[in-house]
C-alpha cells in the first residue's frame, strides 16, 4: 500500500505534517510518500528522530497557496505539491492523496486529473455528524456543489449510502432528506423533485423527510441536500462547537466528537481513487488520521465498489 500525502499543505505545515506522519508510523508499515520541499522535509524528520523504511520524500518545489486560483495555480505550478500528487496519483506510483491544502486546487485536480467515476454526475463532499447517542452519520453535500438538480441528490444519496456502509460500517444506512418539514410534498422546488427519486431508489433505505432538528439524532445516518444549504449547517455546527469551548464545553462527550481533527478529513466521493480533503488548521493528530482514513479507503476499495455500484444502476 502506498499512500501519497501533501506535506506541504495546511498552516502548519510541513511541521505538524511530519508530526503526523511520525504518529501514523509508530504503528503502521505502510509506504508513507511525503511530497514536498525535500531539504525541509529531510531536516524536520531529522530533528524528529523519524527513519524508517517505509517513509519516501518526493521533491516538489513549489506551493499552492490558499489564495490563489485553482485552475491558474495548477497549471502555472507544474512542481507543486498538488500536482505532483495527483500526477503520481494518476500514474498509478501511490494509491491515495490526501492534502490540508488550497481546497479547490485539490478539487479540481481531482476531477481533472484523476476523474469522475462513469455514471457519476457529479462527484460530492460529506461531512461526519456527531450523533448524540455516540453514532456517527454523514450530511452529503456540504459545499462542493452549491446548485443541484434532484438526479445528483438520488446520486449523492448513493454515495453517501455507500460511504456510511464501507467506511463507518453502518451495516444498514437510513437516508434522509433534508427539508423544512417531515411530510411529502413539503419544501422548495428542488426538495419535491428530489423526494420521488429516493423514494423510487432501491440501492438505499430512504425513510422521508427530516428537519433540521434531526441532525444530531438517530432519525437517519444519511442526510441529503445541496451544497450551499448543507456548507451553511457545517458552518454552523462548528460554530456551535467553538461556543461551547468557550463555555468550557470542549471535553464534554458530545462536542469534543465535533473537532475535526478527530477526523480523517473527507474524501471526495465519486471520483476514480481515494483523494482526501482535510482542514487548512490541521494539526499532527489531523495529518495522522489523515492517513488512517486513507488507509481504509484503499484497503476497502472503496472507489470500486463506487463503480461497480454505477455499473449496476
């Protein structure tokens, strides 16, 4: 297994990203592929007393910032860390990418370079939602697509379906759609198109409407809706999280689960290999888990099964 990793990524990297891979390989013999500014990388893991056979620093010279444009950026910096993932990606030289870094970069890269999956209409982001009975279960999409059509919320539901299956081994996902009320019929234009579709869906177990009071309970593992509407719930869930560690709530049982490093990041669901998105902010914990996830992703063949699902539909 060889996992690519941009180390080059996030506020505070290349530090907290050597940290997290040195935390990933005390317990792991997987190929670690660092790609980044290869003097730095080597003096870090110096200092840090990491060595390891299975840890590869890949040169790349040149970084994406946040500011600039994804498009122009990738193509003006052939030898940036980005670039050089994905084109080590789509080679074939790693089995996974995963960055903290310019998150458009990595999307566009993702489906330029690496490509939807067939049959995909769009690929899709979810975020994990902290249930109150100690669950998790996933909100699909929160940002990447801002303006849907109801097939891509059939289609999201699949995927998210299938994310909540093999991944967090929800062995019977409910899926939900997001809506102003619980009865059929009720909401926008795009939630009453969308409703017979899932309704009509055999790969998933769609069990109506739900409000946005059933976020954190156990009504459904999988939450359904568009981008914008779903980046405005994640915005305010951690929001809700930074007042409550401002109460002093931080290590309370439920809103610790919302910090995101805790968390892997998010794939980006519907492309053809597993690309992982993680906070810019991410520290050695976050980079770690990181890894973990990309870990799982390959050892499940996760982008497979996407495909051989989209095959069958």
């Amino acid at each position: 297994m060889n996992i690519g990793i941009d180390m080059m990524g996030g506020d505070f990297a290349p530090l907290e990203a050597v940290k997290g891979v040195q935390q990933y390989l005390s317990n792991s013999e997987h190929n670690i592929f660092c790609i980044g500014e290869e003097t730095q990388l080597k003096e870090l893991f110096q200092q840090h007393g990491v060595s390891s056979p299975f840890l590869h620093i890949v040169h790349a010279p040149e970084i994406i910032g946040y500011h600039e444009h994804p498009t122009k950026a990738l193509k003006d910096k052939p030898n940036s860390s980005i670039v050089i993932g994905f084109k080590l990606l789509a080679e074939g030289r790693i089995d996974s990418f995963a960055s903290a870094g310019n998150t458009g970069a990595m999307l566009v890269g993702a489906m330029f370079t690496i490509k939807p999956i067939k049959g995909v209409l769009r690929p899709t982001i979810a975020s994990l939602l902290p249930k109150l009975e100690g669950k998790t279960g996933i909100l699909v999409d929160v940002g990447l697509n801002a303006d849907c059509k109801p097939e891509q919320l059939n289609q999201f539901a699949i995927l998210g379906n299938l994310y909540a299956k093999h991944i967090l081994n929800i062995e019977n996902p409910k899926v939900g759609l997001l809506n102003m009320g619980e009865e059929e019929g009720k909401g926008n234009l795009l939630a009453q198109a969308t409703y017979p579709l899932l309704k009509e869906n055999t790969h998933i177990e769609f069990m109506g409407n739900v409000e946005g009071r059933d976020l954190f309970n156990g009504k459904a593992d999988v939450i359904v809706c568009d981008g914008f509407t779903g980046n405005v719930v994640l915005k305010t869930a951690e929001a809700m999280y930074d007042a409550a560690a401002h109460q002093g709530l931080a290590n309370d049982s439920f809103f610790s689960r919302y910090h995101f490093e805790n968390y892997g990041g998010t794939p980006i669901l519907g492309v053809n290999k597993p690309v992982i998105i993680q906070h810019g902010i991410s520290n050695a914990k976050a980079f770690c888990n990181m890894i973990k996830l990309s870990e799982k992703m390959i050892e499940s063949k996760f982008c497979e099964i996407i495909t051989t699902n989209f095959e069958n539909l």
